[in-house]
C-alpha cells in the first residue's frame, strides 16, 4: 500500500490516499500541490471520511481552491485547483 502521485491528463492529477488515515492524506495532498504548478488540479482519492474536513481545511489555510467534494463507490473524492 503506498501513496501515488500520477498524471491523468494534461495539468491534471490525482494522489491515490486509500487506506491511510489522518493525518496522512492531508500531509500528501499539500506535498503534492507544492509539485505543481499554478493552475493545475489534483484530485485526491481517499477514504478516510475524516480526512475530508482535514483536506479542505488545510488547502484553503494555502491558499489552493476546493473545486469539488464528492463520493463514489465508498471513496471520497477532493478536487484542488492550485
């Protein structure tokens, strides 16, 4: 089990978080962002429902945009605009 960075597409992302609880999806969502440049999007993958409070919380204290919150299939879903 280990957390994954991959490109979906141009100047989009996703970090795959299942199986990890807080504080971690949080720590590697705000690696992740510093990677990027502004104006691309990552969408987080997780399914911890506490980290969906923590996320939010700490990408908007940076200054990065919420895009999206959303749940399919039993994992959570954070859409981040850097």
């Amino acid at each position: 089990m280990a957390i994954k960075l991959s490109k979906k597409s141009d100047g989009v992302f996703e970090l795959d978080c299942k199986g990890y609880a807080c504080p971690h999806p949080q720590l590697y969502t705000l690696k992740s962002l510093e990677k990027l440049q502004p104006g691309h999007i990552l969408e987080v993958v997780y399914d911890n429902a506490s980290s969906v409070e923590s996320i939010s919380t700490a990408v908007t204290k940076k200054g990065y945009k919420i895009i999206e919150n959303t749940k399919e299939s039993g994992n959570y879903i954070t859409k981040i605009e850097k």
